[in-house]
C-alpha cells in the first residue's frame, strides 16, 4: 500500500495529511485575519505554506527519519507567482513561517543568501504531487489587500505582512498543537468582556454615593471614561492628575468601549515591570485571577505537573494572547510589533480589534517615538484598535501623529481637575551638597528623595541615620527591591518613621504617599512624576505639602549623557516661562512639544520608519531581520547578573549548573538578576566576583555573582569604582 502525504505523524502512528494540516490551518488562519477584513490572504498564506511537504525527500523524512529538507520555500515560490502584485507580500509569511520574517534583499542575492529574494531563486525538492490534492487558483484572493496606506505606504505594507504573518504562525502551530496532542490540548482563557463589565459594576457600586470630595471627584472622571466610551473608536487620551483613580476608569472605559463595538480585548501597557504588578493586583481583586493574564519578563506562570487548570491556561495564552484582559509592558508590547521572530509574533493578529490602554504615555522611549507612534496609528487606522494614552503628565504626541489620526481627550476639563487635585508645591533650592541633603533628611521623619544616579543614592543612603531607612534602584535585585516596597507602604501606613532615597524606578506609578519628596533637577516629566509621590492622597494641606527640586553636585552631571541633558534645558527654559505653575497642564504640553522638535530626528534613532519606508521603492524589500535586531527599548549591552542569596535562587541556579534551559526557568531567574552596562560588568569580572553561565559555548551574557559579599542587604549589588557613575532606574 503506497503511504499517504504525511504532514504529521502521533506517536501512536496516525496521520495527519498534507490537505487536512493545510486546510486545518487556512481555516484558522481566515478566522484571525477577518479581524481585520483580510482573512481571504491569510487564508491563502495557509494553504500554500506547507506544500513542500510533498517532496519525496520530506516524506522520507518524515517516515523513515531522513536528513531535514527546507520545505517552507516551495510555498514562497508558489504564492509569489499565484498573487499578481501582491504574491511579494506574501511570500515573505510563507517562506518565514518556521524561521521568522528575513530581509527582502535585492535582485542580485544569491539562492544560499538568507533574504527572501535568494530564497525565491532556489531550486527546491520537486513538490509537484501538490497538484493532484490542492487547486491554488480556487484559494487566489479576488480582492487588493484591505487597509489604507499612511504617508509614504511602506511603513503600512511592511505591518500589513506581519499581521499576515502572525494570522498564518498561530495557525499552523494550533493546528499542529490539536493534531499532535489529539485534541486534548484546552486553550480557555477566562470569560468574556460582557462577564468582565459586569464585575467592574459590583467594584464600582461600593463608591456610588461617594462623601468625601476626592471621591466625589475621582466618580467624575469615572462617569466621563464611560461616556466617551461610547463614541467611535480612534484615538483618545486620559490626562488624570495623580489621585484621580486612572487605573479603575481607563479599564472602564475599555470594557464599556469594547462592548459598545464588539471588540475582543483589552491590552493595559505600562512601562516597568517595578509597576506592573501593582496595576495586576488590582486588576485580579476585581476580576478574579483567571481572568487577568499578566505577560512580563518578571512573571511566570507555574506549567508543571502540579499546576492548576487555569494556570496552564493562563501559560498557553501568553503565546498568543488570547485571553479579555492582558497586562504587559511597553517593551514586550512594542518589540513584538517590530519583531521578525515566530514566537513573538504569533500575538499580533489578536491586538487588531482591541482597546490598548498606555499608562503613563510620557514614559513611551523617545528614541523609538516615532516607530512607536506609526504602530499605534497603523493599528487605529486598519486594525480596528482604540488607542487610550493615560498620562497625569500628557505628552504632546498630536503633532507626531498622521494628520488623519486625531486625538480626543476623554476628560471634559483638565484644567479644573489639575486644580483640584493639586496637591503639591514644588519649590527650587538651588544646589545642595550630600551633606546638606542628609541633614536635611534626617530631620523629617517621613521623606522620599529620588536622584539619578544609582552612585548618588548609595552615598546619601550611607549618610541616613536612625530607624526606617531605606534605599531602591535597579541594583537591587526585582524580589528585593518588592520586598522593600512592601515595608515602605507598611510604615508610611503606620505612619512609622519612614525615610527612603530612591533612583527614579518609584516615580511613575508606584502608589506611595510622603508628606516631603526631594527631586534632583531632572525633565519635567519627572519632577512632576516624583510630586505625585507627595500627598497624594490629599490629607494634608498643599501649603504644607513640599517637593523640593535641588541640584546635585557636579560630580554626579559632569558625565550625563545629551539624552538626559535636554529634558533638563527645556525645563529650564520652561520654568521662565511658567514661572507661576510650572506644573500646570499648559506647561507640560509645551515642554513636550518642545521636546519632540529639539529632539527631531532622535525620535528615530534607528531610522526605522524611513527605512521600511524605503522598502516599497526598492522591490518591496523589507529588511525585517534587521529592524528586529536594532528595535530594542532596553538595550542589549547589559549583562545579567544572578544573585543566588536564597533557597529558591540557589535551587534556580543548580538548574542552570544541571543544563536546563527553559524559557520558563530564565523567567524565574529574572527575579533575582540585576542587570549591568560593561563597564560595571567588566569591573566585576574583573575582581573574580563572576562566574560566567554556558562560558565558551554562547554568549548568553548571564552570570552568577560568586561573592555574595558584594550584595549589601540594604543597597544591592556594589560595583567597583571603577565601573563609573552612569544614569540608571
């Protein structure tokens, strides 16, 4: 009996033909893409993507265990031929659907060159047998592409394939996931928007006949959110002064707006992971753990044999987010959205017909501003998304957006909220030594004082005196520095004594309430962030309630960066021309514009928009590899450094020492991993303090500290002099 055309084969010996995977998958793949009225080319994108298989060379891999056979570029060639104009397009999904978008290349690329225009000159394995069970012709889309180009288009197509992309790699890996586990694979993941609403209904009712008048207001701004949510989907923004209970009226927004016009989510961005569980727990309190599915470098779902239903659930939806509420950072967000890599891309077809909320919208990296700003319009304007910016400091982000791409603002009158909720005096000192700043310090008995750099903050904390202090920044391990928190708010509940010098990781959005902060001269972004640390919850008189803006020593500037060095200028320049409020509405405004001009082509470091760009006038060519390797909001230079100070890290450990190397088990490490720029790295290394993981076998930049005595328990980990003073979170 001649075998059948196997794409699949169980351990228990059945099969999974060729048609049955490519038709299982072309199904899937048209359901994903008519999210965003485009399922016809995804569907296509399926039904070619695996004909390859048709070789005998795959089939005697397949069955007898023969060598592997590239099986993904017969589908490239044949889409790249079936689809006039558009079949380019195309091609790129088919041909990277195992290994990830590549490079367009040019016409003179060679067939063993690893861009798309080499890979369509091969000569591949005969495939022909494809014609006796598939009809491309029948599955060619009648139809142009459906989304409308923004400015220059190339920026729009090259996001049009990867959306394609995605609809096609989560399609061909849940296709291969039900055939391969027989079904028994279960991806549920929480209720619907509809259940969802209706539980933020039963929070919301215990504050219907609020008495105090901070909740009389903050039920204000609740009623606007669900009143604007009614309106059409686009652009909107959120500006709510700290204290004005963003978090609980951005979600509703989005859960009244998404039932409103039938959308499938709600993504909640937020900058750091040093915030994100806050916002998480919250969320979870509300609506019940099951149904919120946090995705961040500092969390883990529990995947092994003891792990409950839901948290197996929750573990698959992180691959493709599919689940009503997700909670992310804007890294994981924005570097999936410029990512060439299946695993990260399977997601992106479930952002198109959903509410994304930024919170903190003035935390978005300026480098990459740009870059950011077209995904969000490109999702706007073709994907169906409703875009929400949260922000107590707005950024002037209308300018940077397409002109067909305008913002409305969710709250009726800002300025009047501004002064209602205004709680603070910031007030200029001039410059202040360390010694006069501990002084000063030591007098008060609940204080905050945040500076820039990580080697300011250990010399003040080294100064401070009594019972209650406490020192945090990105030196101190993820678990440490949460662990901190937690007695922070315990004793400022307690009204304990209370004094902690922070680097700028505590000002946006950690929930705590001094009644005296002290800021370093910083953008003006981040002195307002660090004022919303003060009073915040309005207990005590504005008049008696001080941020105190000082200049550090010149030791501590002399080698800022010019990054870092404009905000402060512009505020400078800001300050006279604000000289009454400088923390009014109208002043964070211009300071943004003025921001974002001076900053003018730094917005792009990368040059990542004209470089797509580019793409459609040169042949289509894309250079997707590239653009993925040089987006990255946190930068690759650093190195992580386990700190293995408990029994759970020293158990992790072990496992890396046995050769595990789990996604998993790397998430759980991050926990307990500080990471360093070189130059402290090296300092390190340099004093035998190291050793090094999988040395010599890659670079994975992850070592382990080996001398513990460079941990201090109060300020973390104590790099050499020599590794310099540098500006860090």
């Amino acid at each position: 009996m001649e075998r059948p055309f196997a794409a699949h084969i169980r351990e228990n010996a059945d099969i999974q033909s060729i048609k049955e995977h490519l038709e299982g998958t072309a199904h899937l793949a048209k359901q994903f893409g008519d999210a965003f009225d485009n399922g016809d080319y995804a569907y296509v994108c399926g039904m070619v993507h695996d004909i390859g298989k048709y070789s005998k060379e795959f089939q005697k891999r397949i069955w007898e265990n023969g060598p592997k056979i590239d099986h993904s570029t017969a589908g490239a060639i044949e889409i790249n031929k079936l689809i006039r104009n558009f079949g380019r397009l195309m091609a790129y999904c088919v041909a990277g659907h195992h290994t990830g978008l590549q490079n367009g290349g040019s016409i003179v690329d060679m067939p063993d060159e690893a861009t798309l225009s080499g890979r369509l000159k091969r000569n591949v394995a005969s495939y022909a047998y494809y014609t006796y069970e598939i009809i491309l012709e029948s599955v060619c889309p009648q139809s142009i592409p459906k989304f409308t180009p923004i400015a220059d288009k190339g920026f729009s197509i090259a996001f049009y394939i990867r959306m394609i992309f995605s609809c096609l790699v989560d399609a061909d890996f849940l296709d291969t996931e039900s055939f391969m586990s027989d079904g028994k694979v279960a991806r549920m993941m929480g209720e619907s928007v509809e259940i969802l609403y209706d539980k933020l209904l039963v929070e919301i009712s215990r504050y219907r006949e609020p008495t105090r008048v901070i909740n009389i207001k903050r039920n204000e701004i609740y009623t606007q959110c669900i009143e604007m949510a009614k309106e059409e989907k686009g652009l909107y923004t959120l500006t709510v002064p700290t204290g004005g209970g963003k978090t609980i009226s951005s979600i509703a927004f989005a859960l009244t707006h998404a039932i409103k016009h039938k959308m499938s989510r709600i993504i909640y961005a937020i900058p750091y992971t040093s915030i994100i569980e806050q916002n998480a727990a919250e969320f979870k309190r509300i609506f019940g753990n099951e149904n919120i599915l946090e995705h961040h470098s500092n969390f883990e779902y529990n995947d092994s044999s003891e792990a409950t239903e839901i948290e197996k659930n929750q573990k698959l939806a992180t691959e493709n987010w599919d689940a009503s509420i997700i909670v992310t950072t804007n890294v994981q967000f924005f570097e999936s959205l410029f990512s060439c890599k299946t695993s990260r891309c399977r997601k992106l077809h479930n952002i198109a017909n959903s509410v994304i909320i930024l919170d903190e919208a003035q935390m978005l990296p300026l480098q990459y501003l740009k870059p950011c700003v077209r995904c969000l319009s490109e999702l706007v304007k073709n994907y169906g998304c409703t875009v929400v910016l949260c922000s107590a400091t707005q950024p002037a982000l209308g300018a940077q957006f397409p002109s067909e791409i305008v913002s409305r603002e969710i709250c009726r009158d800002t300025d009047s909220m501004y002064n209602f909720f205004k709680r603070t005096r910031l007030k200029k000192i001039g410059m202040v030594t360390d010694e006069e700043l501990i002084i000063r310090m030591n007098q008060e008995k609940q204080v905050l004082c945040i500076v820039s750099t990580r080697k300011q903050a250990q010399n003040l904390f080294e100064g401070m005196s009594g019972d209650g202090c406490y020192h945090l920044s990105t030196l101190m391990y993820p678990e440490h520095r949460k662990k901190i928190l937690t007695e922070i708010k315990k004793r400022l509940k307690e009204g304990s004594s209370c004094r902690v010098i922070s680097t700028s990781l505590i000002e946006a959005g950690v929930d705590v309430d001094f009644p005296v902060v002290y800021r370093s001269a910083a953008g003006l972004d981040s002195e307002i962030q660090a004022a919303g640390r003060c009073n915040r919850e309005g207990r005590r008189p504005v008049e008696e309630s001080f941020v105190y803006i000082f200049d550090p020593e010149y030791k501590y500037i002399k080698h800022m960066p010019s990054m870092l060095k404009r905000p402060l200028s512009i505020t400078q320049m800001i300050e006279r021309q604000y000289s009454d409020d400088i923390s009014s509405p109208a002043a964070i405004s211009e300071y943004f514009k003025l921001l974002y001009q001076i900053s003018g082509n730094e917005l792009d470091s990368k040059n990542i928009v004209k470089r797509l760009e580019d793409g459609a006038v040169q042949g289509m060519s894309f250079p997707f590899e590239q653009i993925s390797n040089d987006f990255k909001i946190i930068e690759n230079e650093t190195y992580s450094v386990i700190v293995a100070i408990d029994e759970i890290s020293k158990e992790l450990v072990e496992r890396l020492h046995r050769g595990e190397r789990t996604q998993g088990l790397f998430r759980m490490i991050q926990m307990y991993t500080v990471n360093l720029y070189s130059r402290d790295y090296e300092a390190l290394c340099g004093i035998g303090a190291l050793e090094q993981i999988d040395k010599g076998i890659i670079d994975s930049g992850l070592s382990v500290l080996t001398d513990l005595t460079k941990y201090h328990k109060d300020m973390g980990l104590q790099c050499p002099e020599n590794g310099g003073v540098a500006i860090f979170r």
